[in-house]
C-alpha cells in the first residue's frame, strides 16, 4: 500500500518477533542502507541462502518496519514452475487495472502472457518490457520495493522477466529483493545480479535464539539441538518446539537433520481434523490456485461445506499464514503433507480440483492428469494438444510438462517416444538441458518411427554441440541433420540451419559443408526460397556466394517476418555483401524491436553493427553494438555479447583509442580461450590488427593479422581471416615481406573472383596499388578512390592517406596535398580523431597548415545516450523510446535529464538543433562526405 513520500526504515517500532533478527543485525542495515538511497536510483539485490536460513523472515521483518515505500509481493511455487509467467502475474496482479495505459504491442503482449486474451505471446522480452512499465508507474507517489521470494521455484519465464528488470531499475526508485537458495539454482540473468548471503547462525546468535523459543528446556536438550541445527533457524526452532513437546531429544534419539525437516512436519499432520488435511492436501497440490477453489475442493472430499474454521486447527499448529505470499509457513510443509498422503488420496484430490476448475479448461486438465490412475489415451491426446497451444503462445515450459505428462498416459509406445522427444526439445529450448537429456534417454529405448528417430538424434547432437566448436561436431550435426530430412522435410529447413551455422563457425570441411548445400538443394524449396539462402550462405560462403547474393537482390524486405529478415541479412555477413546485408539488417531490427523479441533482436544487432563497421557508419556502429551486448547478455547469449564487444574494440582501434581497444580485446580472449581453439579468436586478431595497420603500426598488424589466416593457429577461420586480408598485405608490403604480400594478394583476388562479393572487391582495389610498380599505381590509387571505393569511406580515406604519400615519395609536393585534405576531412567527418591528426601531420610535411576539428555534440555522449537523444530529437515520446530500447519510460526521462546537461540545453526541442540528423537516427555523418570530390590542388 502506499504510505508517506519519505522512505526509509523505522527504528522506532520493536520487531515483530525478536527472533527474525537475531544474527541478521547487518543484513538488516545494508536493506536499509539501500532503501535510503533509493532516491538516487534502484538497485537490486539477491539474498541468497540454505533452507530455513531466514531469507524469508528478514525480508518480511524489513517490509514490516519500511515507511514511505509502496510494497508488491510475489513468490515462486514449484507446482507452477510449468505455467508461463505465472509469478509475474502474482507480482502485478495489483497494478494491472492500468495495463491499458501501455503501448499498445506491451498491452496485447501481457494481456496474452496473462490468458487475458485469445492472442499468442512469442517474446517474453516484450511483456517484461510491460512490467517494468507497470512497476515504474507504480513509483507515482512513493518509491517501490519489490518482493520476490523463492527465485529457484519461479516459472523461466518469470525469471528471464525479473532479470531484464533487475538490470534497468538503475535510474527508477525500485528497490527488487530476491530471495533464493543456492544461486546455483537460478538462471545466470537473477544470478548475476548483486547478492547477499545469509550464512548459518554462529554459537552464541543460536544460544540467544533458542532462549528466546524455549528458554526452559533442559541443557542437554539445548546441547543436542544446537548440534542438530547446526545453525539453521529453522532447523534450530523447530528441534527447540519439538523439545518442549516432549519429544525425546537424548544423544541417542534420531533427531532429524535439516534436510529431515519433512518429516518433522509431516508429525503433526495426522493430529489434525481430517477436514483440515483435505485443505491442506488440496492446497498444497493445487499451488498458486484460488482460495474458493480449493475450498470447494476440499468441501467434495469431506462430504460437507468447509469454512475458515476448519483451517484454524492448522494455523494454531503453525503450519499456515493467514496473509503473505503463500499459505504454508514454509514450502517444506506443503511438500510435507503431499507425501503423507496416500496415492489413492492425492488422486482423489485432482479430481476435486478438476472439478471445480471445469471453467478453467487448462487447469483442469493439469488435475484431470494427476488424478488419472493409470494410462489413458484420450487424456493424453488433450495433453498433448494442450502442449501444442502452449507453444503457440511461447510458453516452453508449459508444452514440455504436457508433453512428458502425456508420455506417461500413452499406451502406445511409438507415441509415447514422440511426446517424449517433442518434450525434450522444449526443455532444451528453455535451458533446462539435464531434464532433456533425461527425457532423450527414456525415449532412446523405446521403438521409434523412423522421424522420431532421426528428430531424436538431431536434438541430442545439436544440444551436445557448440556451434563454435569445431570441424568434428559440426560432421555430426550435419549428418543428424540430413537424416532428418530425408524423413521430415517440414522440419528440415530448421536442422540444416543449424548444421550450416555450425559449419560456418565450427570450420568445417569441404565434405561437410557440401553435404549440407547438396541436402538444402534437394530439399523442396525454390532456389531463391528464403529459408534456403542463409543455409547456402553459411554452409560455403565462396561456392555460394554468388546465388546467394542474386537470390538476395530478389529478396523484399517489406514482404518477409523480421526473423527471416535477419536469418537473409546475415547471411550477407557469411558471403562479404556488407552494403547489401544492412539495409535488410536495419529492417528486421526495426521490426523485431516493434514485435519486441529481445533474443533475435539481440543477435540482429550484433551483425547490424558489423554490417555498419565495415561500412565506416561509425555511429549506427557504436549504438547497435552497445545495445547487442547488453541485450545479449540480457538473453544468455554470451558469444554474441563477445561479438559486440569486439566491434567496439574494432571502432576504438580505427579511432586512435588504443586502451579502450585493448582492455576490450584481452577481455573477450579471456573469455574465450579457456575453450581452446575458437572462431570467434579470429575477430579479437582482426580487432588488434586492424587497428594497428590504420595507424601503420605494420610489425603489430601483421602478426596479429596473419594468425586468423594461419591453418595451424587457435585462431584460424578461414571467412572470418578473409575481413583483415587487404591489411594484412598493407602490413606485409610495409615490414619487407613483399613475397608474402603477393601470396595474399593473389588469394584475395581468387576469393573476390569467386564470389564477386563487393567488399572483396573493394578490398582487392585497395590492395592492389599498394604492392603496384610505381608505373602502374597511380592509375590503380585513383581507380580505386573515383570507383572501387565509393561506397566504403574508411578504406577509401586510408587510400587516400596513401595516395598523398606516395605522391609526395615522387617528390610531387604540390600534388600530395589534395588527396590528403581529403583524407582528413573524411576522418573529421568519421570521427577517426588518430587518423584525421595523422592526415594532418602529412599536410605539414607537404607546407600547408590546417585547423583542428570542431568537436561534435555527439561525442560527449555515451552510445545509449546518443540513441536516445537521436530518438527524442526525432519526436518519438519517452514511451515510444522505452519500448525500442527495452527501457522504463522513467529511465528514459532520467537519461534525457543527463543528455540535456551534458549538451547545455533546457529542452526536448532544442535536440533537434544540438543534433541537426538526428530525424533520420541511422544516417551517420560519413554520408556527409562527397564521394565524388575533385582531388583538385
């Protein structure tokens, strides 16, 4: 509820219960520590640890004793750990009244995540979005804490939700405290946030507790519980209760352990009124579930109506809560009563419970399934179909729990391995990959049809492969992928996409890669099918490359979903086409951040920013670049996040800034070279090397170069080590190593006539003058500026660095100077600061003087501030910006508060002045450069 404006934590009032603190004194403080900043921006924070360490006793007692705060509560139940966003739900139930202040994709996006509607719910990334919406409105008033307990028994999609907001509450007043055992048990997004860990209680905290639960009991009682506790709260005070029951508590009674707690519990069930044991049983197997509900249930069971009056035998012995998140003190007793129920009894249970849920059809089933005896096609037949309308919806993990319980109801073994398969791929999909492999080997010894079979060996192999990881898994994958395709062609576009990429990355061989293009090409698709072309593209980059790129000329963008927009636009990073790969890149961004699909987006804009990188649009660079990271790592995909961070050590290399190009290069090889021989190492060379031949550090470049290229090295790729090869001949011809520089340059020629790529082809007109006699260079330096080079503004500003030094080792002064006016003017208008000094430096050696650069408001600002600011310049609204860049609208206006002050301005209206191109957010400032200039003197 909301309370004064002021937050903060009382010191006033006593605890509640002197128990919850004792030990817990600093935890206490730092909570408050954190609340008491929160003016300053949100945080997050996990507190981690065993059961019945206290986690939820600290966390309730810190609620109790806030002031000024408004307060939303959920907590992870295990039995909905299959429903979709079924603890997001709990948390926003109080504020959903306002969804319809959303956007409108976040609105029907949550409405379907929700089951507020009959739409279907693809990225889970866009109803998170909502939430952080709904949570940031919440702070109108009062600052927000945010409750959430039990993390390791939330449904994955809340989890991946809780974990996109935990990373962007920075700037909101939010405090988000989790709760969860071992952060071993949680995905990496909650785990990685900031954590606390609540240890075991140290001798004198636990003798102070146990004088506080039962002062009276005799010593040797209090010796052998403080051993049994061995310092978990909730071991210690339910071994001192047991004790003033009377129970026997000498050295040789078994008294149970924590992990017997169960038991401890189950005790005291029997005692209870057998009404009150059909309330607690329906209870416990129908979590999250409604209140009237199980009452009605359990009224079935009984044989009369129950009211609150048969539960208070239950309250009174301390096994339910009358307010909170969940109604068992502890989720041990749930779990406690469940399995002092007899089969025949939790049977009859599930068929109460689906009785009274006939209204709510999916529910029902779940129950109509636990309370099934024995197998039963027709409800496996609906299980199955109910597996099939989750997928429809993007719950994963919904479809694998109906699909394995299905399995079990089936009496036909052949369908049995189906559902079993189908269910594995779901489990894989959500990252629960010990639960697949466990549904794969049941499935394994089953008698197959021939597709179950080949569908099974694809899913394990692709699970057990890496795609970066080398020629061997990618042989395996590619076979288990052409078997299912000659068995199930509908599912093998899918298959040989994945056998392809792990070609690409994995360095396959020639035999391998064949067998998929021959396999894609008998497939049957027409030859310029999209879902055949990024196949072709990364399976054999050279053989391929030029059907693919005629097949992509064909391609409309405006006529394809944004997923198979950028499955076509990569694959132009796979064949050299750059130029022609990011405009489709740039569409299916745009439209995979309309349809908010967080996962693609993040991989659509790692190859946006590389597409734009060779293309020297520095700023699009930048920006797609720091989004990808962080939505990658957002979305746990920690190679593409890798992979971004290497485009900005590309940038900062070409800028002069070697520090930053360095600390990010060394970072990314520590990542990967644990692995051993990776792909991905070729882009930390040619992130080094390019840098330093910009700059003609050649000795540097060429050792850095030549190993992406070298068969025998960790880093060698043979498509990847084609990007740096012009430099790699620059840096060749510059240490004396002309032999070797011929050797590329003919390599670099075979590749560009084979594949008619047009970055090839661009690089071979910038290699080529560069090993030329002195006869011949000139006609190829000016070929190469006036037309080879054109439409790539780096290397055509490098070229004319070049062309003015040789013009000046020709003693043609005068001449030289033309060519490297322009060259500065193209790196002040790239923002290669380095590059632009060193093309002045040449100028004063030729006799003219030239003034510095203006600097540009942009380069005060961070790339997210600049995506922000080109937006706001661009009259979208701070909604409209949030929902593209997976913000809260309140970030957005934090950061815009920070954009103002950076650039001097008071208001949104004067951005447009400050950032005169910002209405066109993609146009980077080389496109100001005139490609046709006169290299007049």
């Amino acid at each position: 509820m909301n309370v004064s404006a002021s937050a903060g934590v009382s010191s006033g009032p006593a605890p509640a219960d002197a128990k919850v603190l004792v030990g817990r004194e600093k935890e206490l403080a730092k909570l408050k520590a954190l609340l008491d900043d929160i003016g300053a921006g949100g945080a997050s924070l996990v507190i981690h640890g065993d059961p019945g360490i206290g986690k939820s006793a600290l966390v309730d007692e810190f609620c109790r004793l806030a002031r000024g705060v408004r307060v939303m509560r959920t907590v992870g139940v295990p039995a909905e750990q299959a429903m979709a966003f079924a603890g997001l739900h709990r948390l926003l139930r109080p504020t959903l009244a306002h969804a319809d202040s959303l956007p409108e994709p976040q609105r029907k996006a949550l409405d379907a995540a929700f089951g507020r509607s009959g739409a279907v719910t693809n990225d889970l990334f866009l109803v998170a979005l909502a939430a952080l919406e709904l949570l940031a409105d919440a702070t109108e008033g009062s600052p927000l804490l945010v409750v959430v307990e039990d993390a390791h028994s939330l449904d994955p999609d809340t989890v991946q939700a809780l974990g996109f907001i935990g990373r962007r509450i920075d700037l909101d007043p939010i405090l988000l405290l989790i709760t969860s055992r071992d952060l071993r048990a949680v995905p990496s997004v909650i785990a990685d946030l900031p954590s606390l860990h609540l240890g075991r209680l140290n001798t004198a905290e636990s003798a102070r507790l146990i004088n506080l639960v039962a002062p009276a009991i005799s010593e040797s009682a209090r010796t052998r519980v403080l051993q049994a506790s061995a310092g978990n709260p909730l071991a210690l005070m339910e071994f001192a209760r047991a004790a003033v029951r009377g129970e026997d508590l000498s050295p040789l009674a078994p008294l149970p352990m924590t992990e017997r707690l169960t038991h401890t519990f189950a005790e005291l069930v029997p005692a209870l009124p057998a009404p009150t044991i059909d309330l607690l049983l329906v209870t416990a197997l129908d979590e999250g579930g409604r209140c009237g509900e199980q009452f009605a249930a359990a009224s079935k069971l009984a044989g009369r109506a129950l009211s609150d009056d048969d539960l208070l035998p239950a309250v009174e012995a301390g096994l339910v809560r009358t307010e909170g998140t969940g109604p068992f003190r502890h989720p041990l007793i749930g779990a406690a009563v469940v399995s002092a129920a007899t089969a025949s009894a939790r049977r009859a249970a599930h068929a109460a419970l689906a009785e009274v849920y006939d209204h709510v059809p999916d529910r029902a089933l779940k129950h109509r399934a636990g309370a099934a005896a024995g197998p039963d096609d027709q409800l496996a037949l609906e299980l199955e179909q109910a597996g099939s309308r989750a997928i429809s919806r993007g719950a994963s993990a919904v479809a694998a729990a109906a699909f394995e319980r299905a399995s079990e109801l089936t009496t036909t073994p052949r369908v049995r391995g189906r559902l079993l398969v189908q269910a594995a791929e779901m489990e894989f999909d959500i990252g629960r990959h010990e639960a697949a492999r466990r549904l794969l080997n049941q499935a394994t010894a089953l008698p197959l049809s021939e597709q179950t079979r080949a569908h099974l060996t694809f899913i394990g192999e692709a699970s057990r492969a890496d795609i970066w990881s080398g020629p061997d898994r990618a042989a395996a994958v590619t076979d288990a992928a052409r078997e299912l395709a000659s068995v199930a062609p509908s599912l093998a576009p899918r298959a040989l996409m994945t056998a392809a990429t792990a070609c690409w990355w994995g360095r396959a061989r020639k035999e391998t890669r064949d067998l998929v293009v021959t396999t894609a090409k008998g497939l049957p698709l027409a030859s310029g099918d999209p879902q055949l072309l990024p196949i072709l593209a990364f399976a054999d980059p050279v053989g391929q490359a030029a059907a693919v790129t005629a097949g992509i000329a064909r391609v409309r963008p405006y006529q394809l979903d944004p997923e198979w927009l950028y499955y076509i636009g990569s694959s132009t990073i796979a064949v050299w086409q750059f130029d022609q790969g990011l405009p489709l890149l740039t569409a299916a961004v745009e439209g995979l951040r309309a349809r908010g699909r967080a996962r693609l987006l993040a991989q659509a804009l790692v190859a946006q920013a590389w597409a734009a990188f060779h293309l020297a649009r520095e700023t699009l660079a930048i920006e797609a670049a720091d989004e990808g990271a962080r939505l990658a790592r957002d979305t746990r995909l920690p190679m593409r996040a890798t992979a971004a961070e290497l485009v900005k050590a590309s940038l900062a290399g070409e800028r002069g800034d070697f520090d930053t190009a360095n600390a990010l290069a060394e970072r990314a090889e520590a990542e990967l070279l644990p692995n051993g021989p990776h792909a991905m190492l070729a882009l930390v060379q040619f992130a080094r090397g390019r840098g330093a031949v910009a700059h003609q550090m050649y000795s540097d470049g060429y050792e850095q170069l030549r190993r992406a290229l070298s068969v025998t090295d960790i880093a060698y790729h043979p498509f990847l080590g084609v990007w740096g090869l012009s430099d790699l001949i620059e840096s060749a011809v510059n240490v004396g190593r002309e032999d070797e520089a011929q050797d590329y340059l003919q390599r670099l020629e075979s590749l560009a006539a084979q594949s008619q790529a047009s970055f090839l082809r661009a690089t071979l007109a910038y290699a080529r003058p560069l090993l030329a006699p002195n006869g011949e260079a000139e006609n190829l330096f000016q070929a190469a500026i006036y037309e080879g080079l054109t439409d790539w503004p780096c290397y055509r500003g490098r070229l004319l660095l070049n062309y003015g030094r040789w013009l000046r080792r020709q003693r043609r002064i005068g001449e030289s100077r033309a060519p490297l006016r322009a060259a500065r003017e193209t790196f002040d208008a790239l923002a290669f600061h380095g590059l632009a000094e060193t093309a002045r430096q040449e100028l004063r050696a030729s006799g003219e003087t030239s003034g510095q650069r203006i600097p540009d408001a942009r380069d005060s600002l961070s790339p997210q501030e600049l995506q922000i600011a080109e937006m706001a310049a661009a009259g979208l609204s701070n909604r409209k910006i949030g929902q593209r860049l997976f913000l809260s609208h309140r970030t957005v206006e934090s950061h815009l508060y920070q954009i103002y002050r950076k650039l001097g301005l008071t208001s949104r209206v004067q951005l447009s002045a400050a950032l005169p191109h910002a209405a066109t957010p993609t146009q980077d400032r080389q496109h100001q450069i005139s490609h046709s200039d006169k290299l007049s003197p």
